[in-house]
C-alpha cells in the first residue's frame, strides 16, 4: 500500500512512518520542519527514515497547495494519514495564527487532495484537548465538546466538523483519533517528559503546574502506533441505515468515524515525575504553581469504542515507557 504520511519528521509520524515501511509499505512522509521545536531532532528523525527501501520525502507545508498537488500527483497515495499540524495548548496563546495557518487552512487542502485523488481513507489527529472544561470522565466520544478552551482544540475539533462534510458530500471514508497525551522516546520537546527530564539532569527546577494535581491519560508511543495502524487498516463504510434521531458524534451515515486513543490508566502527575527521578537517579526540585489557562486538569480516554472496532489494546505500562524514554534520552544526548 502506498500511505502519505504528513508530519512525518514529528513524534508520532516518523515512529508511524517506521511501523508502516517495517510491514512492506511505501511512505511518502510529508513536512515542513519547521522550527517549532529543535528542528535537530526532526532531522535527525527523518535521517533513521531517509535510507529506508519504499521511504520518500516532500519538505512542504500543509498550506503549499502547489506542493501537496504534486505529491499527491507524483505518489498516489492508497490512504492517508494526517498528522501534520502546529501541536501544544500553550503555545495556541502565544500564536493563534500558525494554528490556523497549519490546522484549519492546511487541513482543508489535505481533504481536498484526498478527495481529487480518490483516496480511500484519510485518518487525522484530534486531540483529547477537545474535551475541554468538560468534568465528566472518562472521556467518551459521544460526549458533548462545544467547550473547548483553547484556539488548539477549536481547530481540532473544526477538523473533525470539516472531515464529516468531505465524507458526507464526496464519500471520502475518514477516521478521526483523539490522541492523549503521548510520550516516549524521539519525543517532542515542548512536553512535560522530555522538559522534566532536562532540567533534572541539568539540575534545574521543573514547573509543576496545577500542583502537581494532574491526572493524564498518558499512552506509550509504541501503543499509539499499533491503535493507528489498525484504524488505516479498517476503512469505515456509509451507514444508509444510520438513525439521525439517535445521533451520536462518533459516527455517522457517512463513512465517517471517531475515536479516542488513550491508555486508559490516567496517572497523578506527581507519580509521573517519581518514575523519572527513579530512571534519572536524581530527585527533582519542584516549582509548584496553579493550573496554566487553556490546560485541563484532568484527562482519561474511553476507548471501549476503538477496543471494540479494531481490537485496540494498549499494553505498555508507564514504569516501562519513561524508562524507555529515559534510555532513549540519555543515548541520543550523550548524558
Ligand atoms: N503528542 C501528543 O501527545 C498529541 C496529543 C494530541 C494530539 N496530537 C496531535 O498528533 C499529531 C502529531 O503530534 P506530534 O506529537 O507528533 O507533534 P510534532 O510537532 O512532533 O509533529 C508534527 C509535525 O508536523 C510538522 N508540521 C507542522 N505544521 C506543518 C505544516 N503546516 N505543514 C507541514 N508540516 C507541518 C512539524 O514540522 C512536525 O514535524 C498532531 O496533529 C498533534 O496535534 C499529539
């Protein structure tokens, strides 16, 4: 099969784009890399893909839709996933633009390319962020979430509005996944594993926002990967048969679905950091301070619904994932 994969120099995509050429795929990664984040450890990312048999690459962005007509053109991808996009709540404050630019606009040509291009599957990434001021847990997809409390999760949720449109008029089949929370090694940067453990290291104080009283869904890179690769395997059908008096926002008369993709055992923030001071060897100094606008307190995935569906079945316990993590840490800096 032929998968376009965009954000393929990012955290996930490149551990996906890995997962897909492993099982004899062809991946034509697609990304900017821009520098949101250490634009090092992008390239060092896409440096493990680069010399892969059925690996190709377009350094583009979302919003270049000359560029994404070519790739599409020149690649003719089967099925596409969507992973591309300007990620982190707090930065949404910072700058609302790229958030649009990247989420919005650029989401909108990657619908249009897959439906020009017959693509017979486009699964994106959503965000457990679109839960948020929501109290009630877990989070199930068939919650309301018209309360989102940052510009990240109103794009993220405009996405899944938009991808129903494309399914609904084009029978373009998609599949939506609201990630939570995901770690592990080739991180991203701007995430509280990866900050935690450079300033331990560095002997830093680290910021503990909330104080420390955070429960998150944190979900194993590795699981993420698995949930993913199953969901492009199974292409959603139209539903004639679907009841609009029942509606519920995980599915659809279109081919159309959504999902959450968590691990289902939420854990104290506080516990986090104790795993990585055990795989450090080292305690930390905690800055303690309150919950940071547009955070959620609390996160736990649903995910009986993707259980049920695929089979998904998420294993790896967060004692193995940050020692994982830190592993990868101190092999990739040299500490
Ligand atoms: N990591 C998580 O915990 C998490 C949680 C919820 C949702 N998500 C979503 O999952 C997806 C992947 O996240 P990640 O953690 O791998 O993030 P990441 O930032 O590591 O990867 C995203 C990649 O997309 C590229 N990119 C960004 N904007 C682009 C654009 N306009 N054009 C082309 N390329 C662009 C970046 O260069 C980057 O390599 C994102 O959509 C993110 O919003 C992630």
């Amino acid at each position: 099969m032929r998968v376009l994969v965009t954000g393929a120099a990012g955290f996930i995509g490149s551990h996906l784009s890995q997962r897909l050429l492993a099982r004899g795929d062809e991946v034509m990664g697609y990304d900017n890399v821009n520098d949101y984040y250490d634009p090092a450890l992008k390239e060092a990312r896409l440096a493990r893909l680069q010399g892969q048999a059925g690996f190709r690459f377009a350094r583009a962005g979302l919003e270049d839709r000359s560029a994404m007509e070519r790739a599409f053109t020149d690649f003719r991808p089967h099925r596409v996933v969507n992973l591309a996009a300007q990620a982190g709540v707090r930065y949404s404050l910072e700058n609302p633009q790229a958030y649009i630019d990247s989420n919005v606009v650029g989401f909108v040509n990657i619908l249009e390319a897959c439906r020009h291009h017959g693509v017979e599957h486009l699964v994106y990434a959503s965000s457990s962020s679109v839960y948020g001021a929501n109290t009630k847990l877990p989070f199930a997809v068939d919650d309301s979430v018209d309360h989102p409390v940052s510009l990240y999760a109103a794009t993220k949720k405009s996405n899944e509005l938009m991808a129903h449109t494309y399914s609904h008029l084009f029978g373009l089949p998609t599949t939506g996944l609201r990630f939570f929370t995901v770690y592990g090694p080739w991180g991203r940067p701007d995430m509280a594993l990866f900050l935690f453990t450079r300033n331990i290291l560095a002997g830093k104080p680290i910021d503990v926002f909330n104080h420390g009283h955070h429960r998150r869904d944190f979900t194993y890179i590795d699981d993420i990967v698995e949930g993913i690769v199953r969901t492009l395997d199974h292409v959603p059908a139209a539903d004639p048969s679907y009841d609009f008096g029942q509606a519920t926002p995980a599915a659809s008369a279109a081919p159309y679905r959504l999902y959450n993709i968590g691990s289902d055992r939420p854990i104290e923030l506080m516990r986090y950091i104790e795993l990585i001071e055990q795989n450090l060897g080292t305690r930390a100094q905690c800055n303690l301070l309150p919950l940071q606008p547009g955070d959620v307190p609390e996160s736990h995935a649903d995910v009986a619904a993707l259980r049920a569906d695929v089979g998904y079945a998420p294993s790896t316990p967060v004692e193995e994932g940050i020692r994982r993590f830190v592993a990868w840490y101190r092999d990739y800096y040299g500490t």
